[in-house]
C-alpha cells in the first residue's frame, strides 16, 4: 500500500511538473481547450510508432488479467497502469516535450473519473426492494426501465441498482439468462442515449460532442434494437416455469436512500457547468479540473460521510471497482495519447475507403473485446482523420459532427452496443457477474457466456442495425 | 461441543488468524462464498477452501487468500450453506445459511442469512 502511495505521489509531482511548465508557456489546459491550445497540439509532432506498445500491452492485461492470471491481476494492476502510462508520460515530457497533450489527457481523466465515481458512490447508497411475483411481463418493464434510466444515471450505476431486486424478484426461477439480458440491456445497449450512459460516450461530450447529439441521432437504432432484445428476452422468459407457487406477494415497491437522489441530481446538473457551456463558470486553467469537477468529487465525498450503512450492506458496497476503473484509466489515458495521434493520421492517409459500415463493426469488434471507451476515442480519431480533423481540436469536432453524423452515429452505436459481447467489454458487465455470483449463483464462464448468448443473440441483432442503418 | 443452532442462539463468535477461520461448532460444509468465489470443491488442497473438522472446531482454510481481515471489502461477508456433523445432509431443511463478518483483528460473528442479504444455495 505505502508504496502504491509512493508511485500516486511521483504521477502528482509529474503532473505538478507539468503543469509548472505549461504555465510558463502559457498554456489553457481546461476541458474544451482553446483555439489557440489546440494550434499548438497540432503543430506536434508524430510519436514514434512503437509508443503504442504500452497501449496495447494495457489492453492485452486488461482483457486477460482477469481471466487467466486473476489474483495476480488484482494485486498489482495498478501499478502496471500507473507504470506503463508513466511511460507514456516520460516519453511526452522528455523526448518530444509535448505538454500540451499530457494536460489535456489530464483535464478529461478527471472529468472522467469525476462523473464515475460520483454516480458510483451516490448509487451505491440506495436501495430498491421489489415484493411481486416475478413475470416475464415485469421482468420486461425492469429491463426496459433499466436501459431508460442507464441514461440518467449511466450503465454503473443503473446497473448497481437494479441488479438486487432483478435478481430477488426471480429468487425462485433465477438463471443465468435473466443476468445475461440484464448485462445486454441495462449494463450496455441501454446507454446509448446520453455521455452519462455510457463512458465512451461521455468521452464524446468531453472532445466536443453536444450533449444532446446523442439521442437525437440514436434514439430510432436504440428503441428497435431495445424492443428486439427484449421480445427475445420474452420469450426465453416464458418457457421458464420454475419456482411457481402460492407465495403472497404484498406489491410493494421499497425505496431507501433518497438523499443519494439528490447527489444524482447534482452529478447531473454539473455535468453541464462547464465555461463552454454556461459563460459565467470560471475557467480553473492551468489546473486540470473544473467547477464541475469539483462539485462530483464534492458528492463523492459527502455520499461518502452520509449513506447509510444499512444500505450499504445490502448493497454489499465496495469501493474496488471504482479504484480499478480510477487505476485503470490513469494507464488508458496516457498511453493512449500517441495511438490516437497515430490513428487519426493514418485514417487521413487511407481516406475513402473507410466506410461506415468498416467503422461500425471494426469499433464494434474491438469494444466487445477491449474496453470501449479507449475503442470509441480510437475510431473516432480516425473518422475524423478521415478528414483531415483532429479529435484534439473541438472546432474540427464540431466541423466533423455537422458535416456526417453517419459515422459518429456508426461508432457511438457500435461502442456501447457491443460492449455487451463479452464481460470484459463494458465495466458494469464484470460488477454485476460479480454481485450474482456473490449471492451464490454460478454465472456462465467467459466463453460460455459468447457461445450461448452474445453469438446466437446480440450478433442477429447487430447484423440486422448493420443491414438496415450502414449497409 | 456446542452445535450451530446453539452457537447462533447464544450469539458465539468464532476467529480468524490470517487466511484460517475457525468456527465454533462441527460441520459439513457444502458450499461457501467468498467475495464472487463460488467454492464448491473442497476436494483440492492447493485453491477455493479446505476444511478440516477436529472435535472441538471446524476450520477453513481460504487457500486463495492471505489475511482475510485486509481483502474481504468491509461491506462483504463469507456466506456458507453447511449441515451440523452427524445430521442428515441429504435433507434440505437441516442446510443452514451463515454469514461471517469480522468484528476486528481476530474474531468473527456467525449469523443466519436474513432477508437483506442475497443468498442462493
């Protein structure tokens, strides 16, 4: 532990560092970074090739580690990601002595993890208890109200509320496919409507995607592919008969918590103070968090001091997926600084023969496989390099969102949707396996899970969204 | 030796030194869960449990595991179905449902899994 705090203390000197010396460059490194930030970035030059090394070794640990070396995965994977994104770093700050690039990775891992955390503490601390006879009817209305709310308080955190009364409304007929729809719905394809929904997404908004692009352009994939997967679900639901019995049910719906309501409340409306957003928000440049940083972390704090402890107990809260997320990330923001630089040039480079349909599956495939959220930010450097924009610049953002929003729409689609392919695909997929099977039900192994249900489920319907938006 | 229902009754507590939990009373243990380890198999003796009964414990062994205190998240339990030594463990309504918490370095409480916590045998 202390020397876990050691290798935290020498990131923050090397992030004091460089801040010291961005403002002696006069540099605004405040999310939504300034024109004349953004020529400078520019100007930079191309990180040698091999600097995408850390990067892929990341995502290979982070797809194995779990799976085929666990307990050694779960000691140490914060200090490989903290080193292999010092790496990253070092090699900015040294060689092309680019901190430019450096602090406005910082600035979005904070606003990141600022939201996630927050929506994770605050949701941690309600609870819901549902006393009705389960139904494949209401099982419906649960999924398909999880997949709303994945909107509103993001795929974690619907995901953390809803999977305990999901699974004690079925008590009597619990099988593993009741948890595998609710990972399909509720833990991803749900998020797709809103940058709370899902962290790709979220991602999006930070480089300059407006807030409600999401579900404007979304929305008419998102209901088909909803209802699709839950008339599925349905009738998978129906032949299930077991557990039926003359147990009474009172109806009641139970709900504790609703001072985390409030912090839901305030995570949410922060997410909109932001000086691109509201003129009035002061610009805390050169640090590398905001006033809507501030307040998140504040929430998570106060959520902290005050939910009670009964819910949490019965929530069986643990703060560890947030530090692995929190760990994780630190190494995924930094050392995916020069893969996306890379990407977005070589896209330039290949230009027409990236069509959506290419973007869809490729950011697709990948998302199922690897953590969406670096997949997403990926593609979407080279759908805009594919035009010779840099994701860096908001302006060519922008330019890029108004010029043809099919191939935003291609990538954000397939980003949260087929993070639901695997557990390694989306963070909330791995906590709820891990809540289930903490109440004692054995859940599909990792290619079990594909083999009986992303394949002959999620793949029929992703095809179909293909043939009918990208084709 | 006292036996489970008498242990629960009386609010005994049991203990843990580093990875080894010793409960107060005799038992066959059928299935444990720690953190989202199911542990089914005592069979091995290098991963999951093993359990040892003497005449005055029972005692597991978390094999995959140091110092229980430090790695089992404060909000998290170890949750067990198990059988009094010399009952029918064929019969369902003789498995019982436990859960441990830790009170401190060293001691442990044993409960019956109330309503609140999700537990399926």
């Amino acid at each position: 532990m202390r020397k876990l705090f050691l290798i935290l203390f020498a990131f923050t000197i090397l992030l004091s560092s460089t801040l010291l010396l961005a403002q002696e460059h006069g540099v605004d490194v405040h999310a939504g970074a300034k024109v004349e930030q953004v020529e400078a970035e520019t100007s930079h030059q191309l990180p040698d090739t091999f600097m995408v090394i850390p990067f892929i070794v990341l995502l290979a640990m982070i797809a194995t580690g779990p799976i085929m070396y666990q307990h050694f995965w779960e000691h140490h994977y914060p200090k490989i990601a903290l080193f292999l994104g010092a790496i990253t770093a070092s090699y900015y700050l040294l060689v092309l002595q680019d901190t430019h690039s450096l602090l406005h990775t910082a600035a979005e891992y904070f606003s990141f993890i600022a939201l996630l955390a927050s929506l994770f503490y605050a949701s941690g601390g309600i609870m819901i208890k549902v006393d009705k006879k389960a139904t494949p009817l209401l099982n419906v209305i649960i999924l398909f109200f999880g997949a709303v709310i994945a909107n509103v308080i993001g795929t974690t955190g619907a995901s953390m509320l809803l999977i305990r009364p999901f699974i004690k409304v079925n008590e009597k007929r619990i099988k593993p496919y009741l948890v595998v729809f609710f990972i399909f719905l509720v833990s991803n394809i749900g998020g797709a409507l809103t940058p709370i929904g899902d962290p790709p997404l979220f991602l999006g908004f930070l480089k300059g995607i407006d807030f409600f692009w999401f579900i404007e352009h979304i929305w008419y994939i998102w209901l088909p592919t909803v209802t699709l997967l839950l008339i599925i679900f349905y009738f998978f639901d129906i032949g299930n008969k077991a557990g039926e019995d003359d147990t009474e049910y009172s109806g009641k719906i139970e709900f504790k918590g609703k001072k985390n309501l409030i912090y839901l409340a305030i995570i949410l409306i922060a997410v909109f103070i932001d000086p691109n957003v509201m003129s009035w928000v002061p610009n805390l440049s050169p640090f590398p968090i905001g006033i809507r940083e501030i307040i998140q972390f504040s929430v998570v704090l106060f959520a902290i001091k005050t939910s009670d402890e009964s819910i949490l107990k019965y929530n069986e809260f643990d703060v560890e997926p947030i530090r692995e997320v929190a760990f994780l990330f630190i190494g995924i923001f930094a050392t995916m600084i020069p893969a996306l630089q890379l990407i977005s040039h070589e896209a330039n480079v290949m230009g027409d023969s990236l069509t959506p349909g290419l973007f869809f599956w490729s950011t697709g495939s990948l998302s199922g496989v690897l953590d969406n959220a670096p997949t997403y930010l990926n593609f979407l450097s080279a759908a805009l390099g594919k035009f010779g924009l840099d994701l860096n610049n908001p302006a060519d953002v922008k330019e890029f969102v108004n010029m043809d929003y099919i191939y935003l729409q291609a990538i954000s689609v397939a980003a949260v949707f087929f993070g639901a392919m695997t557990y390694i695909g989306n963070g909330p997929n791995f906590m709820v396996k891990s809540i289930v099977e903490s109440a004692g039900i054995r859940m599909p192994s990792f290619f079990s899970y594909i083999i009986k249900y992303s394949l002959p489920i999620l793949v029929p319907v992703f095809i179909l969204v293909w043939l009918v938006f990208y084709y | 030796m006292k036996k489970i229902v008498e242990v629960l009754k009386e609010q005994k507590n049991g203990l843990v030194f580093g990875n080894r939990v010793l409960l107060p009373f005799q038992a066959e243990l059928l299935k444990i869960v720690i953190d989202s380890e199911i542990i089914t198999n005592f069979g091995k003796r290098l991963k999951g449990a093993h359990v040892r009964v003497t005449d005055y414990y029972t005692e597991i062994y978390f094999l995959d595991y140091k110092i229980l205190v430090d790695e089992i998240p404060k909000y998290k339990s170890i949750k067990m179905v198990l059988v009094q030594q010399g009952e029918d463990v064929f019969d369902f309504n003789k498995h019982i449902n436990l859960e441990i918490e830790f009170l401190g370095k060293h001691q442990i409480s044993i409960k019956k899994i109330g309503d609140n916590i999700l537990f399926y045998e």
